[in-house]
C-alpha cells in the first residue's frame, strides 16, 4: 500500500536554512546539508528546499547546494523558489533534485507548467499554490502570501492538473506558522476538485493534527517546518504515532 | 568493476552515479556504445517520456546495443518500461527485451503516482536479505502488468510488476537510488551478484 509521505521542509536563504514565520522574522535553523542528511536518516520520506535567496550569485550557490544534497542523501528532494526558466530546471535536475516545485511564475506565466511537463514530465512539476480566505472564497496569492490575486483556488488547481502538474503543494496562508492544524476542510475539497497528488502544507503544531489531515481528506503527504527543526515533533514519534493509528506510513 | 550509466539526456543520472558513489563504487555516465560494451554492469536509469527517451537512445545508436548486451544491465523507472515491447505512453515501440506492454494508471487513481509502496512475492537475488513489504520509492504514471519474468510486485489499484528479470536483463521499478539504506541494499546487490 501507498504510504502517506512526512516532508520537512527547508528554506535556504544564503545557503543556510532559515525559516520564517507566517514568512517574515527569519530565525537560522541550521546547515542545510546536514539537517538533509540528519533528516533522511530519521525517516523522512522526501525533502523540500526552498530557495528564498533573491540575487543571483545566490541562486547559483543554490544549484551546487542541490548537488551537494544530492551527494549526501538517498530519498527524494524538490527544490523551489525562483524557478523562471527550462535552463533553471534543467540545471537543478541535473544537480540531482526530483522534482522542482514553481508558484509565483506559474500564476504569471501558465504555458510554463506545460513546457515543464513536456520537456521533463509531470513527474517532476510540482505546482506550490498559497491561498488565503477571503471575500468568502479562497484566493490565490503570490510572492510568499503577500499579493492577492483574483484567481480562485479550485479553478486553479484544476488548471495546473490540466497543464501537466504532477503534484500540488498547497499552503493555507491561513493557517500557515499557527501551528494550529492543516486547513483540512479545504484539503479534502482540493482532493475532490484534482486527482494529482496533494501536499498539505501549513499549520502543523502537533502530532493530532498529522493525523486529523490524513484522516480528513485524500491528502497524500504533510509538510512541516518548524516542528520539525526546533525538534517539537520527532519525526520517528511522529510516524510510530501515525502507523499506530492505521495511516499507512513508513517506518 | 566498470560500472557504466547509461546517459542518454533522459533523467536524472546523477543520482545514480552519486548513489554508486555512496556504496564506494565509481559509475561512469556515458553514451558511448565503446565503454557502454566493455563495462562489467550497466545501469540504464530513466525518467521522463517513452517517446521522447526512445527516440534519444535511436539517435545515438543505443537503441539497438542495449539488448545485445551480454553484461548485467539494470533498468530503472522509464529505463525498465522502455525494456518492453511496447508503452502506450506516446504509444511508443520499445526494446522488446520483455514480451509486454506498458500501460497506464487507471484514472480513478491518482495519477502519477508519487512515494513509497511496498514490494513484495519478492524472488531472485537482487532482494537479497530485503524483507517482504519493504518500502521502496516511485514515481510513475504507467506499469509493467505482472508477467511470467515478474520478480516483485506492487499494488497500486491493481498488482503490478515493480521488477522484471529476464537472463542479464533486469528492470526496476522503484528508484533505489532514492529508496533510502534499502535501496543501496538493493544497488548493492546488483552490483555483488
């Protein structure tokens, strides 16, 4: 059977990972390399790294830390942050990333999910959608939660499946650095409206709250960041909790 | 041990050569039919599209070395798919190393599908010391059906195979190189048999 996957996620700002709440007042949480490394070892089923670097020496420095990733561990990783052109990707997943992850410029640019998916397959296309509540819907937003777009959610997302997505990352900027929970209710829509793979991203504080978005909806991975690198959920605890509570995890 | 990756522009290589490198073993990534033929193993990774990574190994020739080789050769992801006759992918002749066809994913599923199955009726050496329900790492929107060379299975909807072995010739579908200690076991084991 499928398991539910469990992604810590990293920011990388200067090659080192940081992490924002509600994605400002960054706090340095580490080298990135060995928090990978230290990540994979303790059953992590997939990394993330977002590049949230804005120069471009940067963004170089970024390609070669994915190679240097790539040489230290043995699960999968998506990188994203930036990504604006084939050449960005090409180099990544040349560097050794699996997939890379677009937002911002997908909502720009949406025949760019279409190139993606032609020139390296969907496999690899990971489209990041920030959305927020308002005005009684939910609403697209841009440049890390801070644009609102008119785009809405589910109109989107079936856009992207359409485009060649394979994979959704969805972040509630709702819920995002509360630590109060996925947005579950929104989740288990999103699963009905696309039928790609779903990333569940935003809000995790505690261990229940794992539980209550596998539980909810037909999300098929959870991301986390901060729990996870202040070490206030154990990522083993966390899996040993799920798998006994009849998720299917990988232990 | 001359070890040779198969690099043919389709999918991430790197990896693989990386992967090796963790087990102390150096891979070569080349398309040279020269080193491709006088390397001991040979890896033939892949992801990406059927139509479009068969017509990369035509242009350079690979299409008609790779099942002529005598040596070990171990297929990955899309490298095991494009090992069989045909894929409906871009409805794509392959190397008919396998008598099968590649199909797709029903659509009731979720489509690719992407994390870590299981693996099990697990035969042949490469699973040595791997346990039954061992999870390993996938990525795929098509399938190799079970088949008299199926060597493991996975269920996804329906069972599959999740490796194929036929004389030198054996096919993954999982991603070893990033099925985490695993996987290296299962890399290892390619490499020692």
């Amino acid at each position: 059977m499928l398991a539910k996957r469990i992604i810590p996620c990293l920011d990388i700002k200067d090659s080192r990972t940081v992490k924002g709440v509600n994605f400002v007042d960054l706090v340095d949480a580490g080298d990135p390399v060995e928090l990978a490394r230290y990540y994979s070892e303790n059953g992590a089923d997939e990394l993330v790294f977002l590049d949230i670097t804005a120069t471009k020496e940067g963004r170089r420095a970024f390609a070669k830390l994915a190679d240097d990733i790539s040489r230290n561990i043995n699960i999968p990783f998506t990188v994203g942050g930036g990504i604006k052109t084939i050449e960005d990707v090409d180099i990544l997943l040349k560097s050794g990333a699996d997939k890379v992850s677009i937002n911002s410029y997908a909502v720009k640019n949406p025949n760019f999910i279409n190139e993606l998916a032609m020139n390296f397959g969907s496999q690899c296309v990971v489209v990041a959608i920030d959305a927020k509540y308002v005005d009684n819907d939910w609403f697209v937003f841009l440049v890390g939660g801070r644009v609102k777009t008119n785009i809405k959610l589910f109109e989107w997302a079936k856009e992207v499946e359409e485009r060649g997505a394979g994979e959704i990352l969805f972040t509630s900027m709702d819920h995002d650095g509360t630590k109060n929970g996925f947005a579950c209710h929104v989740l288990e829509k999103l699963s009905k409206v696309v039928n790609i793979p779903i990333i569940a991203s935003g809000g995790a504080g505690k261990i229940e709250h794992f539980y209550d978005v596998f539980k909810s909806g037909n999300i098929d991975a959870a991301l986390a960041a901060s729990v996870f690198h202040f070490n206030e959920i154990g990522l083993n605890n966390l899996k040993i909790e799920l798998k006994n509570n009849n998720i299917p995890i990988r232990l | 041990m001359k070890i040779a990756i198969i690099d043919y522009g389709a999918g991430n290589t790197q990896s693989v050569k990386y992967a090796l490198k963790r087990l102390g073993c150096n891979g070569v990534l080349t398309s040279e039919k020269e080193v491709i033929s006088s390397a001991d193993k040979i890896i033939f990774p892949g992801v990406g599209h059927a139509s479009s990574a068969m017509n990369k190994l035509k242009s350079k020739g690979l299409d008609l070395l790779i099942p002529e080789l005598k040596q070990p050769v171990l297929g990955i992801c899309l490298g095991m798919q494009l090992m069989c006759s045909f894929s409906d992918e871009g409805k794509t002749d392959c190397l008919k190393i396998f008598d099968c066809n590649v199909k797709r994913f029903n659509n009731s599923l979720k489509v690719p599908q992407i994390g870590w199955n299981t693996v099990f009726d697990l035969r042949a050496n490469l699973f040595h010391s791997i346990i039954e329900n061992e999870y390993m790492y996938l990525v795929h929107s098509y399938y190799v059906p079970i088949i008299i060379d199926t060597i493991a299975k996975s269920n996804y909807g329906i069972n599959y195979s999740s490796a194929i072995k036929k004389n030198n010739f054996t096919g993954v579908q999982f991603h070893p190189e990033k099925s985490g200690s695993k996987g290296e076991v299962i890399l290892k084991n390619f490499i020692n048999n």
